[in-house]
C-alpha cells in the first residue's frame, strides 16, 4: 500500500478566501497588499496552506478568522485552481472560498496587521496569481446563490432599510432593480420583518428599519429577490 503512494508526487495544497463586505451601497473585497514573498508589493487574497490536521472547510475558516477576527461566517467553496504554474515558489493547488461579512464587524486591527484593504469590487486593481479568475468565479456563484437564498442578509446590519436592501442587491446583481416591483417582492416575504425603529440618517422624514427572521424563514424557505 505504502508504494503505491510514494510513487506519486506530493503537492501543496492551500486555500484562498475572497471576503466580500457591502458599504455605501458597494460590494467591496477585502485584498491583502502582500509585504512577503512571492509578490511581494502586489496585490493578492488572502490564503494560507492547509495543514495535516485541517480539513478543507478548517483551514478557510482558520484563514479568515486569522484576517478578520470573525467565526462562524457564511462561506461556501467556488472551486479548485490547479494550473502547473500558477505558483511561483512550488507546484500548489488552491481550493477558493467565498465569505460574506458585515463590514462593521471585523477586526480592524488584525486587518491592519496583515496590511489589509477594502477594494470597491467595480475597481479592483491588478490581482497577482490566478486570484481575478477567483474572484470572477466567485462572483457569479453569489450572484446565482443570491437569487434563491438569503445569503445576502449576512452582508447588512441586523437592522436594515429597504434602500439598503435594494442597493445590496444592485451591486451583487450588478444591475438596477425596478423599486416598485422589488419592495412588493420583500412585501410578499413574512421572514423580512417591518421593525417600529426609523433610520433618520438619510432624511428628516426617516425610513422604517426592517430585520430578517431566520426562524419564520425556516418555516417558509421561499426566497426570491
């Protein structure tokens, strides 16, 4: 048995998590300005080799909460990136996840540490490595997951106006939403909930705050922005 694995090579394997957040109506990326080789000076995710003791699913947990501070974060795998020579150093196959964050609630300081930044996700600048092949792939399984389940919940605040909901939305599916059609659509949805607080950050007037009930959504999974 041991022969028969010793006649084959050995490669790296690593993980590289594409960190998604939402403010002021932008999708951003949080990308590292690498101060390390290889690429040093360039632009990159932020990735990490798995080790003999992690799963997959471990180690791209351990390489977010390590950038961010956060746990039990929604993310989801894209895929696998094995290009002979889409690593400098050595031979390594990368497996890529996708995280949705609230932007307000990472680490700032640990962000700071690994020399961490917001990007707008219209504006990224060059990435190094196969990471824009990444990022685009990434892009188009949220936006396709994002039609059918909540999953763009995990991008706001717990509480959160009907404007902001539809500019989520907007920036995921990169296109405008008619207003009047999408707020009968969230009208329609029992688990998106009309709270009795007002949002007067925009307006004297204000706008009612809304929250997303996971129970009542649990019992009526029917989801369709």
């Amino acid at each position: 048995m041991s022969s028969y694995y010793s006649h084959n090579p050995k490669f790296y394997i690593s993980v590289d998590c594409i960190i998604f957040g939402f403010s002021k109506g932008e999708l951003n990326l949080l990308l590292l300005k690498r101060n390390f080789e290889p690429a040093m000076g360039e632009w990159s995710l932020m990735g990490g080799f798995v080790q003999e003791y992690e799963s997959l699913d471990d180690a791209a947990k351990r390489v977010l909460h390590q950038l961010t501070g956060l746990e039990n974060v929604y993310m989801e795998q894209v895929g696998a990136f094995g290009e002979i020579e889409r690593d400098p150093g050595e031979r390594v196959i990368s497996v890529a996840y996708y995280a949705l964050i609230n932007i307000n609630e990472y680490d700032k300081e640990l962000v700071q540490k690994h020399n961490a930044y917001w990007a707008n996700i219209n504006q990224l600048p060059s990435l190094f490595f196969d990471h824009p092949k990444m990022v685009e792939q990434a892009r188009e399984l949220m936006k396709s997951k994002a039609s059918n389940e909540p999953i763009g919940f995990n991008l706001l605040p717990e509480l959160f106006t009907l404007s902001q909901l539809q500019a989520l939305y907007e920036a995921i599916y990169g296109e405008a939403l008619d207003k009047r059609n999408f707020r009968k659509r969230v009208a329609e949805m029992d688990f998106i909930e009309k709270t009795d607080e007002i949002d007067k950050s925009g307006s004297r007037r204000g706008a009612f705050l809304y929250k997303f009930n996971r129970k009542a959504y649990r019992k009526d999974p029917k989801f369709k922005l």
